[in-house]
C-alpha cells in the first residue's frame, strides 16, 4: 500500500486543523537565531577558550602517545592487557579532538545543535575516562590507597590534593558539558529548522552505517594482536588503511543514493535516505562529494600495491571490492537489482576487505580472523535486509529483485532473525575452534539483538531499522574484539567481561 507523505489528509480523514499552525512555527524557527550561534568575536574568543585547551591536549597526547600508554593508561588499566590501554587511549584522543572541534565549529552552521550535541557526547566520554587513568588510578595508584586523611585534612598529602583539584575540575567541565547539550536539545525541540548545507553533506556520506566497514577492521586488528601477537606497521598505516575503506564505502553511499533517486525508488513519501529527496545537497555536489572520496581510496589503493610489490591479491582484492560497491547499484547490471546484494556486501565487508587488510598489514590471511570476522559480516547483512526488508514495496515498483522481495514480507522477517542468530552463534563457534574464550563478550549484545528483532515487526520502527541495525553491529564487533583482546585463550576474565560489558552500555548510551 502506497504510503502518503507526512501531513496530507486521506480520503476519510479531516484535514489537520493544527497544520497552519506547525507550518508557522516552523517558518518562525527558520527566521529565529539560535542563541547557541555565534555573533561576534567575543563568542568564537569564548568557545576556543572553552574547547581550544582540549584540542591542545589531545594533539600533545597523539605526540606522545606511546609514552603515555607504558606510563599513566596501562598501569591504570592493570591487569588488563597493553593493547586495551592503547584502545583507550586512542577513544580519548579521537573523541576528545573531534569533540571539541564539533563543539568549535557548531556556533557557524544553522545545523550547530546537532554538532553541539554530538560534540559534547564525545567530550563527555573523554572526561570520564581520562579522569580515572589519569587521576583517580594515576599509574596504578588508586587515589583510595593514597593515605588515611579526607583532602581538607592538614595533614593530606600534596599528591592527593593536586589529584582531588583536577577531579573536581573534570566533575565541573562534565556538569558544564551536560548543561550546553540539554540546551542544544531544548532548542532543537522547540525551534526545529531545515537541515544546513553542512548537515546535508554529512548525511549523505550515510555516516551511521559506517559500522559496517569499522566492525569486520576491529575485530580482524584483535585477532592479529590478541591471539595470533602479529605485529603491525604502525599507527599511521593502520588508521590510513582504515579511513580509505570508509571512503570507498562513502563512494557506495552515494553512488547508491543517485541511482535510487534517479530511478524513483527514493522518494519523498518512503525514502529513508534523505539526501536528495529532502534536497539537502544537490546532485551535482553529491557527484563531486563521490569523486572526491573515490580519489581519496584510489590513492591508498595504488599506494598498497606499490607496497606489497604488486601482490596480486591485493591487487585483486581491491580491484574487485572497488567494483562491486560502485556495481551494487550503478553500472548496466546493477546487482542490488539482480538477487544478488546480499552476497556481495558479505563478501566486500568480509572476507574480501579482511583478506586485503591482512596482506597489506602482516603478509598473510590468518584462518583465524576469517573465521571471527565472517559472524561480524553476517551483521553487516543484516544491516542492507533491514533497509531491503523496508523498501520492499518501493523496489518491487521499480522492477528490483532484492533477497527480501524473493522471499516476501513473512519469510524475510524470518531470514533476518536468521542473519542475527547466525551472527552470534558464529562468533561463539569461531572462538571454540582458535580455543578463546574472549568471544562470549559477544553475548552481551544478545538482549539488544533480540530486541531488534521484535522492533522490525512494528511498522512505526520499520523506517530506521537499518540504522537501528547499524549501531547494534558495531556493539556486537567491538564487544568481540575487545573480548578476544583482553581473553585470547581460555581463561575468562570477570574483570575483563565487565570492562566490554561498560563498554557495550557506553556505546548504547551514547549512539541513542
């Protein structure tokens, strides 16, 4: 059944008395100011000021990281593993940076209350862990285990007192950080305004379904360091590496948001994807924003070539994971359209990708990483059903023949519950056969699975399943690989199950 765009009346339905009126308030948010722009010299001097001292840090932290892991994290993540403080460490990094430059730049775009928003999230992150690895568990010392006497004491000690300073600072930024993202979300509600330009780019890139390319790297990255103690090449290699997959999935996403609106399957009244049907960038910028992201991949692509001396795998490997994401729904025999979309996300996010990533960092293509990332790509899977699962009216009009139209509407619900459970019961077989008992962390995802499951059955959820599906894949990968990081044989860490446990409910915190 055709669904109607939002706000217009049925046959048998009044007409929306209230609609006027909504239409006025938004107009009037539109011509409102945010009082969280900026409009002089004295709010930009304000915010770097406030952020300016963040970005400082954590530039000074990425100069010395390695001293900074042996010295303040791993002794204060003792008796967890090396490679789980350098997992934190770069968390603080990443989202203390970007934190604080969103947080910066959010006072220059009209989409400013959502960078607000995401910004402070990641700040917020980075206080909380980086007040207890440096300043509640400074290099090992609990602040607990200082001496005897409360911090008013005379007879305190100087290192007790500096401690209690900086952590009664970092409390006061925490509360200063909630109370700008409360205000972003208040105005938000109350003032609701049309996507920026900025806001639009962003959401053509599809940055949500990122995941997908991040989950299967991590996990292949533990197995490597955790079970197999393979050396990598380094820092920069690794996060290039990593950057140029995302680019080339970015070229997918948009590829695949042109063909779909130029054959009529986005449309205003179904589309998920927002890009074009909403109008938030046109078709020419997102072209460019294509190239420009191709060319970012092809760059490192012909870089790794050159590095592994011509490996024909690699060679072949990209060449072939190139084609098929721009083929998916581009070319004279679009394979989204054929059947055959399912297989080929599995085999680009799986092994195709990891077996390119593996040559390229160690020379080789362990068993074993295939064997725990191919459960991570099932995920992946079920991420493209979920959206499939939705469209199956829109593809269907258009002549598509995805896996969830083959199958219909009852027995696709059923595959994707098969996909999740598959997922699970992968992850746990891969880890009895390397004998690590690491991959039960994965089980910490199970409720939220379920729930999946039961919230693709309920049409008013249906619209953002894929993404719902998206944030949940990679709480799935990142609680295996921290899982075989920190137990990569056969002993269970209680310690360790409830760090990826934190962990999992930091991500499901934070990503809702």
């Amino acid at each position: 059944m055709r669904r109607r765009r939002a706000g217009s009346p049925g046959p048998t339905e009044k007409p929306n008395d209230n609609a006027p009126e909504e239409s006025q308030q938004t107009e009037l948010a539109e011509k409102v100011r945010s009082l969280l722009r900026v409009r002089s010299p004295k709010d930009v001097l304000a915010r770097l000021c406030f952020v300016g001292i963040f970005i400082t840090e954590n530039v000074l932290h990425a100069v010395h990281f390695e001293l900074e892991v042996d010295g303040m994290v791993a002794p204060a993540l003792a008796p967890l593993p090396r490679d789980a403080a350098v997992c934190l460490h770069l968390v603080h990094i990443i989202f203390g940076l970007f934190g604080a430059s969103f947080v910066l730049v959010s006072g220059f775009d009209s989409a400013g209350r959502t960078a607000l928003t995401k910004g402070t999230s990641m700040m917020l992150v980075f206080m909380s862990t980086i007040t207890w690895t440096w300043w509640i568990n400074r290099q090992g010392v609990p602040y607990w285990n200082l001496d005897p006497y409360p911090f008013w004491d005379a007879r305190c000690s100087a290192e007790k007192r500096n401690r209690t300073v900086h952590i009664l600072k970092n409390i006061s930024i925490i509360g200063a950080l909630t109370m700008v993202q409360q205000m972003a979300k208040y105005e938000k509600e109350a003032m609701p305004v049309r996507p920026s330009f900025f806001e639009g780019l962003v959401t053509a890139l599809r940055p949500w379904s990122f995941p997908a390319t991040l989950g299967p790297q991590f996990v292949a990255l533990a197995v490597l360091r955790g079970i197999l103690r393979q050396e990598l090449p380094g820092y920069f290699a690794v996060f290039s590496m990593v950057l140029s997959i995302m680019a080339v999935q970015a070229t997918a996403n948009l590829v695949n948001s042109y063909r779909d609106f130029e054959k009529g399957i986005d449309t205003v009244e179904t589309a998920g994807d927002r890009t074009l049907v909403d109008g938030l960038v046109s078709k020419r910028t997102l072209k460019v924003l294509a190239a420009v992201t191709l060319v970012w991949w092809l760059s490192f692509f012909t870089w790794s070539v050159v590095a592994t001396s011509f490996n024909s795998t690699v060679l072949g490997m990209a060449t072939l994971g190139t084609f098929l994401a721009i083929g998916y729904t581009a070319g004279p025999a679009p394979l989204k359209y054929l059947g055959l979309g399912d297989i080929v996300v599995f085999l680009c996010f799986g092994p195709a990708v990891i077996t390119y990533s593996c040559i390229v960092l160690v020379g080789a293509i362990p068993w074993q990483v295939i064997a725990f990332i191919s459960p991570v790509a099932l995920y992946v899977v079920a991420i493209l059903h979920a959206n499939n699962h939705r469209d199956i009216e829109v593809d269907s009009r258009v002549g598509a023949k995805t896996t969830a139209i083959l199958l219909g509407p009852k027995a696709s619900l059923h595959y994707y519950d098969l996909l999740l459970l598959c997922a699970h019961l992968g992850a746990l077989l891969a880890g009895l056969v390397c004998n690590c008992i690491g991959m039960s962390a994965s089980l910490l995802v199970a409720p939220q699975s379920l729930w999946l499951c039961i919230r693709i059955r309920r049409a008013a959820m249906l619209r953002t399943q894929d993404e719902e599906t998206a944030k949940t894949m990679m709480m799935f990968s990142v609680a295996l690989a921290l899982g075989v990081l920190i137990m990569p044989g056969p002993d269970v860490s209680w310690l360790g199950l409830g760090v990826c446990g934190l962990v999992v409910f930091v991500l499901k915190v934070f990503t809702d």
